[in-house]
C-alpha cells in the first residue's frame, strides 16, 4: 500500500475535521429542535411524545455511527479519540494539523 505525504494527509485530515464539525452542529440543532418538540409536541403539528423520543435517539445513533466511521487518521486508519484539534495521532503518530 503506497505511504501518503504529509500534505496529503493533513488535507485529508482537514476534510474529516469540517465533516465532523458539520456532524456535530447538525446534530445538536436537531437534539435540541427535538426535546423543544418534545416538551410542545403540537407546535408543528400533531406529535407523539415517543415518536419524538425516537427520533432524538435516531439522531444521536447516527452520530455516533458517522463519527466512527469519519474520524480516524487518514494514515493509520485508527479511532482518533474526543480531541478535534488533536496535533498528531496517539497511534501512529503521524502529524495531523
């Protein structure tokens, strides 16, 4: 398997890096646009409140499940851990930023 450059690596990581802030953002508005559901559930319409729980459970899987998949070093392909502005990985040691 050919070895990335450094510069590669860091644009690479740079794009993970946007896509989980994006995540992130995302799936707070929709937690907190839900619980808001959750405590009015007929401000747009006619809502369950288990419905409302569910679907803030969807959300929060899914975020989850994304993160698993998108933050892992783009060289060793390891689970980058809960630091988004990590310098380096704790694995291979590879420079990020």
């Amino acid at each position: 398997m050919p070895t990335k450059d450094n510069r590669q690596i860091m644009q690479d990581f740079g794009i993970r890096r946007g896509r989980q802030l994006l995540a992130v953002g995302v799936a707070l508005f929709l937690v907190f646009f839900l619980a808001m559901l959750y405590k009015r559930p007929t401000v747009l319409g006619e809502f369950s409140k288990d419905a409302v729980f569910g679907a803030q459970v969807i959300v929060i899987a899914a975020f989850i499940g994304f993160s698993r998949v998108n933050w892992r070093c783009p060289s060793c392909n390891k689970y980058l851990g809960n630091d988004l502005s990590r310098p380096a990985c704790r694995k291979c040691g590879t420079r990020l930023q």
